[in-house]
C-alpha cells in the first residue's frame, strides 16, 4: 500500500504544468516541518574515534528559491530569496588526547565536551565578494537569507553564473585536568559547498519588426515584434483594441524532488499557439542601434501576430517569464486602403468610423510631384561691374601674351 501511494505521489509531481509552479514549490520547500526534516541529517552508520575523528559536522546547500532549473530572478516578489540547506553533526561525549600544562605533559589525558560552548560560523558569499555572516548554531538556521539585494542582483552579468558558497566551522570545545590543573582543547572541523545560477535580469526591449512605421496596407495587418531580454518568457497574450485576440506558449512546466525531499522546477519545450507564435534564440545580442547605451541581452523572441481590421487600431502585447513577471508593449497601428475605391469596397461606404464617431478616410496618399520652377537670380549692379573688368582683364592679359 505505502509504495502505491508513493506511486501516486510520483505521478502526480511529473504532470506538466502550463504556468510555473513557483506557489507550490516556495509553499512546500519553505515550510517549517519541511525545514525541520533537512536538521541534523547523519549518515548511517557513522562512527566516532574519541582517539581521532571525534566530531563530526557537515553542510551543504541545497538551493536557491524561487528558481527554475538553473536561474534566479533579481526580482523574487512576492518572495524573498532564501537558501536552503541540511547539516549533518555527531560528537563524541568525550576524546582522549596529550596535553600539556607548562612544562608538563600528560597522555592519554580524557577531556569531556561542553556542549553549550561549542562555537559556530557561517559565511554566504556570491562571487567571493559580499557576504552575510551567521554565529550561531545550525539548529536555530532553517534557511539563509541571499546575501545580496534586488537591486544588486541587477548589476550582475546575466550571461555568466555566479557562485553561491557556503563557508561553515564548527569548534568544540573539552575540558579536562593535567597534574591537577584545568585544561581545553578545541576540535575544529569546516568546509565548503557551492551552488552556479543564472540572474535574470535588467530591461527587456521591444521592436516593431512589422509594420516598422506604423502603417500596413490592411489585407496583410501584422504585429510582429523583436523582444530583446536577459529574461526567460515561456508565453504572450496579444490583445487588439482590449480584447485578447491571440496567445502562444513554448514552455510546459514540472516538478521533480530529490533524495531530501526538496522540490525544484523543470521546463520542456512545447509549443503551442493560437492565432499567434513565439519563437525563442537562446544567443547573446548586442543591438546597438536600438539603444543609447550598449546592452547585451540572452535571449531574442521573436512573437507574430496578424489580424483583420482597417484604420486606427491599438495592439498590446504582454510576456510572461518563468517568474510570472510580466512585460507589456504598446502600439498604435494604422491599416490603409490602396485607394478610394478599394476602401468603399472594404468599408461600403468609403470612410472608417474611429473612437468618439469621428470618421475619416483611411486611404494611402497619392504620390503627387512638386512642379518644376525656374529660380531667378538677381545680381546686384556692382557685382556686374566686377565680372566685367575682370573678363576684360583677363582677355587683355591673353592678347598681350599672343603678341609678345
């Protein structure tokens, strides 16, 4: 019975999600009993040498949340990052160690720990640099804070993972006598673990590919756009006049756990569209003649959408990322009639009504070619005079040179 529910249990976290779980997944991975279980977690079988190995303490991380596979947001709203992690601490009761008081050694000598002096240190780094420092012992830290802020987070380079390092010790202290005399030793163990994400972060730009001008003859109304991100977007919503007209998503969403328990995130690809398309190029870009200053972006989309529809009309366009953060683009597009004709065909009556009944002619302009006019110059009487002595001037000049 217990592994046709484990079954169920299994099954039911593999079934795709069209949004990304990020609810469950915080709800579960941040609750205290959750929390709790990841407390003190010691390998079977562990044995401790009073003579040697005596003390035994390990940490590790588990991840950053919220995440989807190996990326973070710089904007975690409405959460907050946190660190997950298990820990792992056995100790003997007491070692037996040479000590030496003055001039006098001991051997053999039997210290018994002190518990409540053990001395704990914990340091989360993100690149190396900043870090938040923790002095107290593992059982009072459910989970860490991330060391940086949102607004941090958006100065990283999003084409480059950062590294989230765990540095912790761990000093116990035991007491004992030498030739009657009180002494301490201390039994010092430490490491390392490290985690590698990508931030999501800074602006996403929009580009109107078509029409690049606004104006499109409107048997072949497009509204496709260039979406220049450093973030991940797995669906968009376009909406003409307000209404919802067209929808594409290519991400499907699931959740797997590990050996602890811990929930993550996955993606896979699965496009589906209706009455538009997104496409996704996972390269860097640099698109400088877009911008005042150089940016480089992750991700290029590509997003199409055509509809039916003659004069004025206002098109939205609205991406999600992997975070249900969304990202909305505006504009204003006029669809044309070739001719007078074409439009009174299109419209029976040869105007397009617009907001507020005002009504206009939706036509394209005739080219018409200015006239061609003969500029006159007027030259004033002195400037006259000059060109006259200096022609006369130069043809005596020429004479004379002939004759001599």
């Amino acid at each position: 019975m217990e592994k046709i529910f484990l079954l169920l249990c299994m099954l039911a976290l593999s079934f795709a999600y069209t949004d990304p779980p990020i609810a469950e997944v915080m709800g579960h991975n941040l609750d205290q009993s959750f929390l709790n279980s990841l407390m003190n977690r010691v390998p079977a079988g562990l044995e401790l040498n009073p003579e040697g190995d005596a003390v035994y303490f390990n940490a590790t991380l588990i991840g950053v949340f919220p995440s989807v596979e190996d990326r973070i947001p710089a904007d975690a709203s409405p959460y907050a990052h946190k660190i997950l992690w298990t820990w792992g601490e056995n100790y003997s009761s007491y070692i037996i160690r040479t000590v030496t008081v003055g001039n006098d050694t001991c051997s053999g000598t039997t210290l018994t720990i002190s518990p409540e002096e053990n001395e704990y240190e914990f340091r989360v780094l993100v690149n190396n640099i900043s870090s938040a420092y923790y002095r107290k012992p593992p059982s009072e830290i459910s989970a860490f804070d991330f060391p940086l802020s949102a607004a941090q987070l958006e100065t990283i380079n999003a084409t480059e993972k950062v590294e989230v390092r765990l540095e912790y010790e761990g000093k116990y202290k035991y007491d004992g006598y030498c030739r009657n005399y009180p002494v301490s030793v201390f039994v010092a163990v430490g490491g390392h673990s490290e985690l590698y994400y990508y931030v999501e972060n800074g602006n996403v730009v929009f580009f109107t590919a078509r029409p690049v001008l606004g104006e499109q003859w409107f048997r072949n109304n497009h509204f496709d756009n260039l979406i220049f991100s450093k973030k991940k977007f797995y669906k968009t919503e376009v909406y003409l006049d307000g209404n919802e007209t067209g929808k594409a998503s290519i991400y499907n969403f699931s959740i797997y756990t590990d050996s602890l328990g811990t929930m993550f995130i996955n993606t896979s690809r699965e496009n589906n569209y209706t009455n538009a398309s997104l496409e996704e190029y996972d390269e860097v870009y640099t698109p400088t003649p877009l911008l005042r200053e150089n940016e480089t972006f992750r991700y290029l989309y590509e997003e199409n959408y055509s509809y039916e529809g003659i004069g004025y009309h206002n098109l939205t366009v609205v991406v999600t990322d992997h975070f249900l953060h969304n990202y909305t683009y505006n504009r204003s597009l006029l669809s044309r009639a070739l001719s007078p004709e074409e439009l009174g065909e299109a419209t029976g009556s040869g105007v397009v009504m617009l907001a507020g009944n005002v009504s206009q002619n939706i036509t394209r302009p005739n080219y018409v070619e200015p006239p061609q006019q003969l500029n006159q110059i007027l030259i004033p009487t002195g400037a006259l005079a000059i060109i006259f002595i200096v022609i006369a001037l130069a043809g005596w000049w020429g004479y004379s040179r002939g004759r001599s």
